[in-house]
C-alpha cells in the first residue's frame, strides 16, 4: 500500500460506508470482508476504525442498525441506509466526483509557457 493512501481513505471512508450499505444491508464483519475485497486491500478497513464511523453515521441518522438472529441463540448486528442516508450519499458522491475532476485539472495540467520555453 502507498504511504498516502491511508491519508486517502481518512476522507472518504464515511462514502466508501455509505455506498456499500446502498447495496445491501450488512453486519459489521461482512462490511470489512467486502470493503477489503473490492479495494484489493489498497486501502484497509477494520473494526477498530469502522464501527466509530458506523456509530457516527447512525448518530447523524444517515444508518440504522437491527439486530436479526441467525441460529438458536447468535444474533448480528445489521446496517441499513436510511432516506436521509440515501441523500446525504447522492451529495457526497457529487462533491467527491467535483473534487477529483478538479484534482484530475490540475495533475494534468502542462503549461503552454513552459513547453514554449
């Protein structure tokens, strides 16, 4: 992993949640397996850095955790995108792709007065 991508994901992980849980409820041991997954372990999620950002999101009302059982006595802890949630995702996945094409500008910028030179 490179030593900036951690820096990376500090600020986006709360988008990176959101948009996992607009798929599909899940328990917190899938949203690691399926984060790590798909970002070939580029960027890393654990529970230790998860939860507080899931319990921050469900404090904002953006999430909303249940409990469902699965076997006689083991219970999970689900997560589940609320309306408000669905919202607030759309508007950061707009300033995100704002931010990035404005980040794209300049890394590909190639001054005209410096090739003239």
């Amino acid at each position: 992993m490179g030593k900036y991508c951690e820096k990376l994901k500090r600020g986006s992980i709360e988008l990176l949640l959101l948009k996992l849980l607009s798929e599909s409820d899940l328990y917190g041991y899938q949203i690691v397996q399926l984060f790590n997954d798909l970002t070939n372990e580029t960027i890393t999620l654990t529970i230790g850095n998860m939860y507080p950002t899931l319990y921050k999101l469900e404090e904002k009302e953006f999430v909303k955790s249940y409990r469902k059982l699965t076997g006689k006595r083991m219970e999970r802890v689900y997560y589940h995108l609320t309306d408000l949630g669905k919202k607030e995702l759309k508007e950061m996945i707009h300033d995100y792709n704002s931010v990035i094409d404005a980040t794209n500008n300049i890394l590909n910028y190639k001054s005209i007065i410096s090739e003239a030179e």
